[in-house]
C-alpha cells in the first residue's frame, strides 16, 4: 500500500512555481543544478520517511 500523497496538497501552486522561478533567476545552468539538488535534499529532510521517498522517486522516474 502506498504512503506517498498523490493529491494536490499546494494551497498555491502558481506562487510555488513564481518562488522557484525567482530563486533561480540570473543563475548558471550549473547554479540551477545545484540549487535543485540542495532543495530536494531538504524537502526529503522534511518528508523523513525513506519508504515514501523511495515510492516518490520511482514514481518520478516513471513519470519521465
């Protein structure tokens, strides 16, 4: 059984999407890269649970 949330949980995606564009604004494609792998390591931080991560993972590499 899965443990990973597959609803939407944003309250406001688009102010999400409008905080990530801004962060990475007038950064090197290198900067992004290393910006994303620094956010994603502290979302999972928050997460916490390696069974849902691993089920997030899988799943985003499915979806790609």
């Amino acid at each position: 059984m899965s443990k990973m949330i597959t609803t939407p949980q944003l309250q406001d995606p688009d102010l999400l999407y409008e905080q990530l564009l801004d962060a990475q604004q007038d950064m090197t494609p290198e900067q992004v890269q290393d910006f994303s792998a620094r956010l994603i390591l502290l979302l999972a931080n928050q997460i916490g649970d390696a069974a849902v991560l691993g089920e997030c993972i899988q799943a985003a590499r499915e979806a790609g």
